[in-house]
C-alpha cells in the first residue's frame, strides 16, 4: 500500500516512535505485573497495581474513602466509551469490506482509522477494568480481573467482558504483524472481531449497572442493529458474487 504524497515524510517516524513508546511501556509494566503473578506474588502485583490506580483517581477527582463510587463510575463511562470505540472499528470494517467508502476515503486512511478504533477501544478497556482496583466498593482484587469468571460480581458476564478484552487485544496486535502473517490470516483473524463484538455487547447488557437506562438502550439498539444490517449485507454481497461467477 503507497503513501499519499499529501502525507508529511517528517510525522511518520514520530508516529512509529510514540506507538513503540506506548506498546513497550505496556509491556513492561504487564510483564512486571505477570512476572510477580508467576512467582507467587500475587498480592504484591495487586497491591502494586491498586496504589498505582488509586493515585490515578485521586488525580481524576476520586475521593479516597472507601464508600465512594467514583473508581466504579469511571470503569463504567471508560466501558461505554470502549465499547463505542469497538463498535466503529467492526463498522467501519464492515462497510470497508463492503466497498461503501470506495471512491469516498483513501485506503490508507480506512486502515489507520481502523487501527486507531481498535487501539482507542483496547485502551478504554483496559481502563475499564483495571481501575476497579482502586474501588472499595466492590473489592476486585487483580486475579478476579485477569482470569474470567472469577469476579465477585456478575461472574459469568464479567468473565465474558474479560475473554473479549484478550480477543480484542489479540485483534489489535495483528495490525502490527500484518506483514509477517500475511492479508490472508489477518482477514481470519479479524473474522474474530464479529464474536469479540457480540461479547463485549453480552456483557455491556449483562453487567453493566446502566444497562436499564433509556440512553444506553437506545445505544445497544442502534449498534445491534447496524453491525447487524451491515453483517447481512455482506453475506448477501459475497452469495451474489459468488453466483454471478459461476
């Protein structure tokens, strides 16, 4: 795929260079955290992590006592945020695959929108789930996050949110080995996100404390359908190509 030669040769370095800058620094400190995990230092990793997390809410405006509901307030409005995000990268994916934005968008910025979607959500979720660490309310301890159905509250549903957050990270990987694997397994691997979706959405509908209000209804309802007339589109598209060939 060529570059436009409307992009700027200077920003692409810097670019690489924050990605990398994010991705390792990521790394690091999950591979800390996993490092204390496979060592039998659990507590120590968990109590690392909510000091860290406490202190990114007191900066966010949390008050530190134990009844507040604050930690919980930001996990759900990173989860609605996460969610959104997840759901324009499967639609902005499906009317790609579609042809709808052919002739409209550049293809190189079809691609990188969808990456950033895909980031943007991995991001969100990640906070989603992590600053629960800092709330005293429910009392998440880091295991009870990181290995599904373990969570003392809504287990099943919550466990669900935890298997799509590693399907979305996995997803989200790919777009950085996409050379290395070929656009054939990377198709296949993002035929996964249709299933990262339907989970993610399970367990919005399922667990999520706003889940009865009218706005988030109304948000379920225009997603579901819109991922779900694209999604038919596209395999009435395919059949019809398929018999025009034949």
């Amino acid at each position: 795929m060529s570059i436009s030669s409307t992009t700027p040769a200077k920003s692409l370095p810097r670019e690489a260079t924050l990605a990398d800058a994010v991705w390792g620094g990521a790394g690091v400190a999950a591979g800390i955290l996993i490092a204390l995990a496979l060592t039998g230092n659990l507590p120590v990793a968990a109590g690392t992590a909510s000091a860290g997390l406490a202190r990114v809410g007191q900066l966010l405006g949390a008050p530190p006592d134990a009844g507040s509901r604050a930690y919980w307030h930001m996990a759900r409005s990173a989860g609605v945020v996460a969610y959104l995000s997840l759901w324009g990268s499967v639609l902005w994916g499906l009317m790609v695959t579609n042809k709808v934005l052919d002739g409209v968008v550049k293809p190189l910025i079809t691609f990188e929108l969808h990456q950033f979607l895909s980031i943007l959500a991995l991001a969100f979720s990640a906070f989603h789930g992590f600053i629960l660490l800092g709330d005293r309310y429910v009392e998440f301890g880091l295991g009870e996050l990181l290995i599904p159905f373990k969570s003392p509250y809504e287990p099943v549903w919550v466990g669900v949110g935890v298997l799509a957050f590693y399907l979305t990270a996995i997803l989200t990987l790919s777009f950085y080995v996409k050379k290395r694997i070929g656009q054939r397994a990377w198709r296949l691997i993002h035929y996964l996100s249709f299933l990262g979706w339907v989970m993610v959405t399970l367990h919005g509908l399922m667990s999520g404390s706003d889940t009865g209000t009218p706005l988030m209804r109304a948000v379920y309802l225009a997603t579901t359908i819109s991922v779900g007339f694209l999604t038919v589109y596209r395999i009435l598209a395919a059949r019809a190509k398929r018999r025009n060939a034949t």
